[in-house]
C-alpha cells in the first residue's frame, strides 16, 4: 500500500506504509533518551547483514554522523544534518555520486535514517535571531537514538552467533582430524573392516562443507562426522573385545556393530528360538547406556516418524518419545517390550529404535522381536544405534543440506 509521495535518492516516488510510520515513530522517541552516536554506528555495523546494508553503505552512515556536532544523540537536541552530495561523497572516501545515492536509499530501507525533504528537495537549515537552527531538511537521525537497544541487541546476538560459528568449526575440524587419523592407523596396520568404505564416507562428508558454511551447515556435518568417528571406535572396540576373549557362537550376535557400513539389514533379528537362547548369557558387565544422538540427526535419518508427531511434525524429544508410542502400537511392538527397550536403552534411544524399525518395515518380519533382540545386545553393551543411523542417513540422503 502507498501513500503520497516523497523524494528519495532516485527523485520523487510513492511513499511506501513502512516509510510513513517510521517517520511517524521518530516522534515517538521516550524523552530525555540519549545514545553515544558512535557506539550506535558499532552496533549497526555489527548488524549490517541482518539489516542488509553493505560496507559502503555503513561508509556514507559515518559521513552522515560525522555531520552532527554533539558524540551525543539526545532526543531534546536537533538530530537533522544536511550536507550536499559533495560534502558526502568527501567524507566518504570519494565515493561515486551513483553508489551515493544507491547507500543512502539502502540507509532509508533499513530504517536507521529518514529523509526530511524541504518543498524544493534541497537540505538546509534556517536559523533564527540568535543563530540556532529552527527548522532543517536533510536526513534526520532520529531512528538510530529510537533503535539503540534494538541494534545492540542484533549486534550481540551477530557476535554470539559467530562465536558459535568459530568454536563448530574448531569442533569439526578436531573431529576430521581424529576419523582421519583413526582410518589412516587402521589401514596401515591391516586392521579388518571396510575402511575403504569409511574413508569413502569421510571425503564425501569433507566434500560437502561449503565454501562459506552457516552455523546450520557446520552443526549437521559435524554430527554426520562424530558418527562416523564412533562406528569407527565401535569397530575397533569390537575387535579388541574378540582379542580379548575366546569367541564361540557370540560373533553371529554382533552383525548390530559389525565393519560392513554399507548394511541396511544389520538391525534385522533371528529367530524366536535363537533369541531366547541368547537370553541366557547376561553374566557379562554391562556398559553404558546405549548413546543418545542429536535430534535432528534421528529425524534426518528417520524422516518416516515425523507424521505421527503433533501437526505431522517433530520438534522435541518429549514428541519424538510420543511419536513412538504410537508407533510401537501400529507396529505390533507389545507395550511390555517397549518398556524393557526404555529401561535398557534409556526412552531417546528407544524411540530411536522404534523410528529405524519404522524405516524398515517392510524388511523386518517381527518388529516385537526385533525389539526384543536390540534390547538384549544393549544390556550387554552389544548395542549402537550409529550403524543404523549412518545407513540411514546415507539411504534417505541429507535433504536439508543437499537442497541448501
């Protein structure tokens, strides 16, 4: 919607709705308010992605600043400056009278300064007798003593969030680091498994960091890595474990953990009979509880659950876990056996369960007792939801990313 007209750095055009209120807010201003007008101008360079400005742009608002006598911005004092184009583009390092108009309507859209046009569109002031300014037209500053919380507030939030950009990245980059250096050592030293299908994996993952990652780009492939380090460690602790013990017919029991990533199927049970024949061997110490993985890595991987979360959509563990039951119940999964996988498991990684189960219907005969056979292997320490996770996550693809 527009209403009337003003003169913008292109000449006159249509005032838009946003233009006019802002305006109107400048007068809204709380009285006696003041602000350092530089510490305002750090703060909206901090913030000038979020405000859409550019660097030449925070140029011309140093020139404009550099305009108003006082370091004060104070709400009782004159706030207006009028220079002419020429006075600008000095101040601005000689800036291009084209790019100078083209900033100044970027300072306008950003909503940190406002035009005041006189009848004719010049910028001047009058004075009174005694030589103060009584009326001005130019570009009023009003908007940035109005915004110094606001723009502090975007400053922080600018810093907080590269802080926490740098630190993902450090993170990622000591995780590349030890997936390479535990292929590198596995490889030499001959050790069994398919590491060339883990290393294939890890250069993928190294392949597909963008060139400018996002805090959302580090954080996913992040997860992606520290996955693939623990089926990593989880191969080699499988194989120290056979060093370490004379082995019988227990090695059909750990196809869960097993060197060959590429399964899809490693999750899929024996018979009934041979399940209660493993029940038996529960003499052996227990390990931790089974490791919880983030989140939005489950349901990347498992992104069939998700329409059985509230509004077809899961946003929270405590839906997750709700999802599950639900699906527990659809899947035939006995309310007895799914409470013993929460009490091992603990209630994330059993609702993880439920979710790669739900992912492998169609290839799984009984899903009780599939259930059953996962939650065994957990309380012997057996178990890890990484190699279903992986598999699946390679299966499904990463969407989020891949479409970024």
């Amino acid at each position: 919607m527009q209403i009337g007209s003003v003169t913008t750095p292109f000449g006159r055009r249509p005032a838009t709705l946003a233009l006019v209120k802002r305006q109107i807010e400048t007068s809204k201003i709380k009285p006696g308010k003041t602000a350092d007008k530089w510490k305002v101008f750090r703060d909206a360079s901090e913030a000038r992605e979020l405000l859409g400005l550019q660097d030449r742009s925070l140029a011309v608002l140093d020139a404009l600043l550099s305009f108003h006598p006082d370091t004060e911005l104070r709400q009782d004092a004159q706030l207006i400056v009028f220079p002419s184009n020429t006075q600008l583009t000095l101040r601005a390092h000689g800036i291009a009278g084209a790019t100078l108009r083209r900033h100044l309507a970027l300072l306008v859209e950003a909503g940190l300064i406002v035009r005041k046009d006189s009848a004719n569109g010049k910028r001047y002031a009058r004075k009174d007798r005694a030589g103060a300014i009584d009326s001005a037209f130019g570009f009023d500053l009003s908007p940035l003593l109005m915004r110094t919380d606001e723009l502090a507030m975007m400053a922080q939030q600018v810093v907080a969030d590269r802080f926490a950009l740098r630190r993902a990245k450090e993170n990622l980059t000591i995780c590349r680091r030890d997936v390479r250096k535990l292929i590198s050592a596995a490889i030499e030293e001959g050790a069994s498994g398919n590491w060339g299908n883990i290393e294939a994996m890890y250069i993928g993952l190294v392949g597909r960091i963008p060139r400018a990652p996002t805090l959302s780009d580090v954080n996913s492939i992040l997860d992606e890595m520290e996955l693939l380090l623990q089926e990593a460690v989880n191969i080699l602790e499988m194989q120290q474990k056979d060093e370490n013990n004379s082995t019988n017919g227990d090695q059909s029991e750990r196809h869960i953990q097993n060197s060959n990533t590429d399964s899809i199927y490693e999750f899929e049970p024996s018979s009934e009979n041979e399940q209660g024949a493993k029940a038996v061997d529960d003499d052996r110490p227990k390990r931790e509880p089974v490791r919880n993985f983030p989140l939005g890595m489950v349901m990347r991987a498992c992104p069939e659950i998700a329409i059985y979360g509230p509004g077809g959509t899961i946003g929270s563990w405590r839906e997750m876990m709700g999802a599950a039951v639900v699906v527990r119940s659809m899947l035939g999964v006995s309310p007895s056996a799914y409470q013993e996988a929460c009490e091992v498991m603990g209630p994330e990684s059993a609702a993880t369960a439920i979710a790669c189960i739900l992912e492998r219907a169609g290839h799984i005969n009984s899903p009780g007792g599939y259930l059953r056979d996962l939650t065994r292997k957990a309380a012997r320490g057996e178990f890890s939801l990484g190699p279903a996770l992986m598999a699946l996550l390679r299966l499904n693809g990463d969407s989020d990313r891949r479409t970024g």
